[in-house]
C-alpha cells in the first residue's frame, strides 16, 4: 500500500493509491496521515474501507505532494551507515551506530523547493531510505523485534550543510537542521509491499548527472539493528522518521569532482519500489 498526502502546505489531504494508480480520498477515514493513524491501525482500516467501495477517487492532476507523514515528533539520523560512503570520507566504519538527531521541521515535499542556507557554500545531498515508525518502540528485545514497530519506508535526501555540520564546532544538528533540508516522499509505502528493506538500489542525480549509485544491502547496520538500537536510547513514537545513512557519491567525498549545490541545480532521488522525488535548489533570503 502507498500512503500520500496532497495539496498546499498545511492543508494536505490524505490518500491512498492503489496499485493502478488511482488514489483515494481518505478524508472520511482520517483528518492526517500522522502518529495516531498509523498507531491505531489506519493502513488496515483504509485498505478495508477500499475493499468495501467506501473510499472515493481524487483527480490529482495539478495537485502538490507533501510528505507522506504530518511533522514527525523527531526525526533521528544514522551517519556513516554505509561502507562505501565511510571509505570516500576517510572515516574507520564505526563500531556502533552514529546518531544524530535532525529538527523535525526540516520535513518538507519530495518537490518542494530545497534552500541553500544564508552564508552556505557547502550544501550537500543524500539519498536515504526513511524509515517511519508506526508502533512505540522501547527497548525492543532484539532486532527482530524491530519488525513489529515499522509502519512503511520513503524516499528521504538528508540534506546537509558541511561547513556548518564539521568545521563550526559542536554537534553534526546544526550542519542538518536548516529549512527544507529532508525533501520525503513521494509516499509512504507500507513494510509488507516493501520486503526486504536491505534489497534496495538508490540513485541520485544533479542536472542528470549520476552522483550518488547505491544500494541498501552495503549498510554497516541494517535496518532492524538500527531501529533496535534507537529504542535502548530513547522511546520511539508513532510517525517518528529514521534516516539510515547514505551511500557513496556525496560531495563531501567527492573532491572537485562533484560540486556542491547551487541555486538552480535540480536534484532526482529515486529508491527502488519508493518511487522519486526532484526538488529544485533555491537561495535562502
């Protein structure tokens, strides 16, 4: 199943599309697609309401896709998480997952413009697969368990400003945490139509060129050992996101053969089974 939300920011209606591409107004069902939809069983219920014709087709010609999930409560970071990305930036493959937490108000639509922050020469992408939260997860017993609490995945670009995240001091937060830095979406697509969430390819482009060709088998830590391990450090809530690292191919890492991005650079981001996402990059005010 794919959950989206569509429309101007701040009035998004929720959808379902179906697997012929026609989506279905979930107005009736539920005001969002947030925490208390996908911790009450809100996929099930729409797929049910589906099944008995009580959902109604919405024409989305025209229309704006926002993220698939209202404002995360937090949005939590793993870096380093792939081995080919810790090679090209010098780093040793870490021992334990590095965490780092990124504002929640960074979420905005797969197409929504993308700002280079005031004073920024170092903005940089990444390609990610999201994981949403759908069930409280604390201090799961192990990995497997992690299965239970994970509503769906999205496409996610981790934007992040590197002179502010590695040459300023502190935390890596104020390098992730500038307005319009995660683009996700376009749709959440639900765990079960996903599979196995380390068989995926991911490829990102900037003005069609190729930079960053991915796959989610090389995370060091994979996707149920990630979410196992945030939940021995803090609660995780329902319609929380999880970015999961990125692979190889980032500007940081790139040398001069890879610029860092402009205003008028135009970013693709596609995940196998997760569909793509292209914003356009603009200059902060």
């Amino acid at each position: 199943m794919r959950l989206a939300r569509v429309g101007a920011p701040g009035a998004e209606t929720p959808v379902l599309l179906d697997g012929e591409g026609t989506a279905w107004d979930l107005s009736g069902l539920t005001t969002d697609i947030d925490g208390p939809f996908l911790a009450s069983g809100g996929p099930g219920r729409a797929a049910a309401a589906l099944a008995e014709g009580r959902l109604r087709p919405l024409d989305l010609t025209g229309l704006r896709f926002g993220a698939p999930v209202a404002r995360p409560g937090k949005v939590v970071c793993v870096g380093l998480n792939y081995t080919d990305h810790a090679a090209e930036t010098g780093a040793e493959p870490p021992a334990e997952p590095v965490v780092f937490m990124k504002a929640s108000n960074t979420v905005v639509g797969p197409d929504d413009e993308v700002l280079v922050p005031r004073g920024s020469t170092k903005t940089d992408y990444e390609v990610e697969l999201a994981v949403v939260i759908g069930a409280t997860a604390r201090y799961l017993e192990s990995p497997a368990d992690a299965g239970r609490v994970i509503a769906g995945y999205a496409i996610a670009d981790d934007v992040s400003e590197r002179e502010f995240q590695l040459e300023r001091g502190g935390q890596w937060d104020k390098g992730k945490s500038c307005e319009t830095f995660n683009p996700l979406g376009p749709w959440l697509v639900t765990a079960d139509e996903v599979g196995d969430p380390q068989n995926l390819a991911m490829r990102l482009y900037v003005n069609d060129e190729l930079r960053q060709d991915g796959h989610t088998k090389n995370m060091i830590f994979d996707v149920r050992h990630v979410v196992w391990y945030l939940s021995q450090f803090m609660v995780l809530d329902p319609g929380d996101l999880i970015n999961t690292g990125t692979p190889a191919g980032v500007a940081l890492g790139a040398g001069n053969d890879f610029p860092y991005l402009r205003a008028g650079d135009v970013v693709r981001v596609e995940i196998e089974r997760l569909g793509a996402q292209q914003h356009t990059i603009g200059q902060a005010g």
